[in-house]
C-alpha cells in the first residue's frame, strides 16, 4: 500500500514538472514569434498578448490586455472578426479572417487573424486563442495588382485591334470587343474553341491562308498578312508565344489588324511612284526632242550663216585693193572670231545632241565621250566596251549616254581622282556597266539626304530602263558605280 503511494506521489511530480517544462516551451515560442499570439474570451477581451503585438498591432501586450479587440477594428471589418471569433468558439476547428487595426499613431494596419477555441477545464470556459501577423504590405501589393489588371483590361477592351489570348493548347481564354466585331459574333461563340477552326470558320479563309498550326507548333512569332475577299479588307496577323522565366511555353496571343487603310495607301503611293516616273520620263524624252530641235536649228541655220558671213569676209580681203595694213589686220581678226564662233556652235550643238549618237550609235558616242572628257581632265582612264553591243540607238541609248555623261560630271567636279576605269560587261540576260574612280569619295547617305540631284538623275534614269544601280563609296577611298541594265532596256 505504501509502495503504491509512493509510485503516485512520484508519477504526479513528474507530471507537474512536464507542466513546468510546457509552460515554460510555450513562454519562449510565444514570446520570441514574429506574429502575435494572444488569448479571447469569446467576447474578443485579451487575456494575453504576447510581445509581437507592438509590431503587428501597434500596441504594447500590458496595454491590449483586459481591453477589446473590437474597439481597434475597423467598422466595416467588424461584422467579420466577430463571427471569426463566435465560429471559433463554437466549432472545433480554426477559424480566420483579415481585419483592419488602428495601432496607437492612429494608423490603419491590414491584418489575418487564425482562432481556435480551446476548453479551459480550471474554470469552465471556452478562451479563443489566435496568432495574428501584420499584411499591410501584402494588402498594398494586392490592390497595385488589381489596379494594374483593371488598366490592362481597360486598354485589352479598348484596343482597335482583335485580340485573343491562348492556352498552351491553343484554345481560346480571352478575347477583346474589337475581336466580336471582326468575326460578329459573342463572347460564348469564341471562348474555350480551338484558334485553328474558329479563325476559318469565322473569316472564310482557307487553311493555306493562315497557318495556325505550323505558326504554333514552331513556338516564334510569326506575321502573316491576308486578304478577306468578302468584306473585302486586309489583315495582319501576327502570333506571339508567351514563354515563361523557365522556358515553358504557357499560351499565345494573337492580334488581327485591319490594315485596308494602309495597304490602299501603299498601292495609292506606288501608282503615283510609278505616275511620276512615267512623267519624268516623258519629260526627259520631251527635253531630248527639245535639244535635238535646237540643236538641228543652231546647225542648219547659225552654221550657214557663219559659213556665208566667213566666206563674205574671205571675198572682200581678196578684193582688198592697196590699203593700209590696219585694215587688213581688222579682216584678219574677224576671220578667227567667225572661226571661233563656228566652233562654239559645233560645241553647243555637240552638248545639246551628239550627232554621232544618231549616226554611228552608242559605242560610237560613249567614245567620243570619254575621248573629250580625256582633254579637259588629267587623269589616267581605262576603258573596256568590248562587250557592249554595236550600234545601239533610240531612245535607250540616249539614256545610257546620259547616266554616263552624268557620272564623267560628278567625277570632273567632285572626285578630284587620279584615275578612272569605265568597263561594260555582258552577264547572262544584263548588261552591266561599272564606272570606279579613286577619288576622295563621300558619305552616300549624306548625298542621299542632302538631295544630291546627279544621282537622283542617274537613278532615275536607270529605272526607267528596268534596270537598277548600286553606289559604293566612303571618304578618302574612291567612288563605284555598278549600273546593271537588262536586255530588253536597250531593245
């Protein structure tokens, strides 16, 4: 019986010493936990507040104790913390809500608080016992998300353009107003439907039209430009893969744009180009009339007018009887300015419309060309028109004189080069014309935005051959024009 006493007595201080232990276990956590850990009475009065509460509620635990949770809360959160607590009180589970708190600067501190109602045996009550941690800054961070998710739903439904956004297997999630425009139709008509058969069936494309599938399966952006023959409009479509941080592809976002307006502008603007190009041709060849005119008039009628007046002047010093010698000389002196006339017209109407491009074609005149530009420029000139074809005339042949004339122009004024090669060359169905000096050279894109009028007049000339040009220069490093002209430009 003793003994039996004894393994009681012994049994019960041990247990109140594993109730020491808990307690004290119980004290540490508590009093070292970043959230606050407090006890309630169902009616939200502390019974206990552990040291977090200046941080998470911003009240000291001496101060919360005896006092009511309520008279911190928020009015509109009250309604919620109370039936947090009352559910807690009634039901053996936990029990949570968020709540705002007014902490002693007068502030208002956004909190969650988890309760659970635990049985107090000694007096025959029921205590809440709650742990609450401060989420003010994940509150703020939750309302900038959803004000940066309204902005972007404003401007997605705003766009002008369609949009529909894609899971990863390309079923429909979200499309904008523009989209139920373009294709007619609701919202329950496109969402949760495969891209592919709904872009067909609604657009009344064929699926060679917009390849859907190839565009998604390759995972890159992809533009496609298409047109709708019963609205009669134009579209861009232009898929976009939307790949996470780790590499997976998550979805795809697919945009159609209307661009009829731009497409309409574009043709607008090739048929002036090509307006203009037509006028600036017929100019060129109404200029090139205009010369041979003049010069077929200066030729016929100042030529024969010189050549009676020079003879008229021969005449009369045959006739001279015995003079003085002044009068001789004045005879003498209008001869050589009748010469010199004469030769200025040869030049005028040489400059105005070679006769040899008319007579003898353009190997002939390209020759002569380059024979005059050699008197007036000392520089060493290589020429090679082995391959250029023979006795080519009209129209075209005036042309490539021209572009020719033009560059030997460039070259005498600008180049300052010591030497210079001209070469043609027959390659397959073109003929191609390079023209390279070694002169001081210059920026081309300077001279393209300076308005260089020798080189519009070049390329323009060029083009109305169907042919095309290439400019290569730099400073310092001499200058490469490579003409390139097809067969039927000369024809």
């Amino acid at each position: 019986m003793g003994a039996g006493n004894t393994t009681t007595s012994t049994r019960d201080g041990q247990l109140d010493e594993d109730a020491v232990d808990y307690q004290q276990l119980f004290r540490l956590l508590t009093e070292n936990a970043r959230e606050l850990v407090s006890r309630h009475t169902p009616e939200l009065t502390f019974l206990y507040a552990s040291p977090a509460a200046i941080a998470v509620l911003g009240h000291p635990p001496e101060k919360l104790v005896g006092n009511r949770l309520e008279d911190l809360t928020h009015p509109d959160d009250l309604a919620s913390l109370v039936s947090t607590f009352a559910l807690a009180a009634e039901a053996d589970e936990t029990s949570h809500t968020t709540f705002r708190c007014r902490t002693g600067q007068g502030e208002w501190r956004w909190c969650e608080i988890f309760c659970r109602g635990v049985e107090n045996e000694k007096h025959g009550s029921v205590e809440i016992h709650a742990t609450t941690r401060d989420i003010t800054h994940y509150k703020k961070i939750e309302k900038a998300i959803e004000r940066v998710a309204r902005e972007w739903r404003g401007t997605f439904d705003a766009a002008h353009d369609a949009i529909l956004m894609l899971d990863a297997n390309t079923n429909i999630l979200r499309v904008n107003l523009a989209t139920l425009n373009l294709f007619n139709c609701e919202f329950r008509d496109l969402i949760g439907h495969s891209i592919a058969p709904t872009l067909y069936d609604n657009l009344g494309l064929g699926r060679d039209d917009l390849d859907i599938e190839n565009a998604l399966s390759q995972r890159a952006a992809n533009r496609i430009e298409v047109w709708l023959p019963e609205p009669g409009r134009w579209l861009r479509c232009s898929i976009d893969p939307i790949i996470l941080a780790d590499g997976r592809f998550d979805g795809t976002v697919i945009f159609l744009s209307d661009i009829t307006s731009e497409k309409r502008s574009q043709e607008k603007l090739v048929r002036t180009l090509k307006e203009v190009r037509k006028l600036s041709k017929h100019l060129d060849d109404i200029r090139e009339t205009e010369r041979r005119s003049i010069a077929r008039e200066v030729h016929d009628e100042l030529g024969h007018m010189l050549t009676a007046l020079k003879m008229d002047a021969s005449w009369l010093l045959k006739k001279r009887s015995s003079s003085p010698s002044d009068v001789e000389q004045r005879g003498k002196d209008l001869l050589e300015r009748i010469d010199q006339t004469i030769e200025t017209t040869r030049r005028i109407v040489t400059n105005l419309r070679p006769p040899v491009l008319d007579d003898l074609g353009l190997d002939a005149a390209l020759d002569w060309l380059i024979e005059d530009f050699r008197k007036y420029n000392d520089l060493e000139i290589n020429i090679d028109l082995a391959e250029m074809p023979e006795r080519t005339r009209g129209k075209q042949s005036i042309t490539v004189f021209r572009i020719v004339q033009e560059a030997l122009t460039n070259i005498q004024k600008h180049a300052h080069a010591s030497r210079l090669d001209l070469e043609w060359k027959k390659l397959d169905k073109w003929h191609v014309l390079d023209i390279h000096d070694d002169g001081r050279g210059f920026d081309p894109k300077i001279a393209r935005d300076s308005g260089c009028y020798g080189l519009l007049g070049i390329g323009e000339r060029v083009r109305s051959l169907d042919g095309s040009f290439r400019l290569e220069s730099s400073p310092g490093k001499g200058t490469r024009l490579t003409i390139q002209i097809p067969d039927s430009g000369l024809q």
